[in-house]
C-alpha cells in the first residue's frame, strides 16, 4: 500500500537503517544520501521516507510531501555548493527507474548538456 514500507524495497530499508548509506541531509520526511553509481560529480539522491512507487503516484497521492522532496533538492543543492544542478525523476523502466520508490537525483558539478542521455 502506498505510504507503508515494503519489505523487498532498497530504499525502504535505507530509510529503515538496514542498508548502509551515505546520509547528507534528513528531515521528518525525506532521507538525502549519495547515489553508489555517481554520474556527475555531486549525484544525491533525495527521497520520501513514506514509499510511494514513483514520482507521478507520489505527486497524486501525497503532494505536500512531494514538495518536501523538491524543497530538500534545493538544499542538498545549496549544501553541496552547486550554483546549477539539475533536478530528475525517472518515472518507469523505460525512463532509467531501478528502484520503484519515488526518488529525485540531483546531479551537479560538471556540465549538464542538453538533451541528456
């Protein structure tokens, strides 16, 4: 169900402290760590404690707490000292999502070109 932790969800158990993780930020609602697969310099990964599938259900089913996590974007940005970043949701396979709990990448510290890929 929405909101509750799953028992086969990486992030879950992060969230959870089960799996270790590099933590930069945390709020009540949101868990910042840094992605173990870096494609820019800075690449934090920023997501609701709550699981919620992905960002499009996240957005639909709890939107004050997907504000949480584009607020913590901003201060993970502000943390890291990037005067740009960019901000990704991959939302389903065909868009780069592995792991099925809403999360934002925020990628910074080099150039980011248009269009990506």
């Amino acid at each position: 169900m929405a909101g509750e932790p799953q028992d086969d969800c990486l992030f879950c158990k992060i969230v959870a402290g089960q799996i270790p993780a590099t933590i930069v930020r945390e709020t009540a609602t949101t868990l910042a760590f840094r992605d173990i697969n870096p494609q820019a310099p800075t690449h934090v990964l920023v997501i609701p404690k709550a699981h919620h599938e992905n960002a499009a259900e996240l957005a639909a089913a709890a939107p004050e707490l997907a504000a949480d996590v584009l607020r913590e974007t901003r201060a993970v940005a502000e943390d890291e000292k990037l005067e740009s970043y960019r901000t990704v949701f991959n939302t389903g396979s065909g868009a780069g999502q592995t792991v099925w709990h809403a999360h934002a990448h925020v990628l910074g510290g080099r150039g980011l070109h248009w269009p990506p890929g």
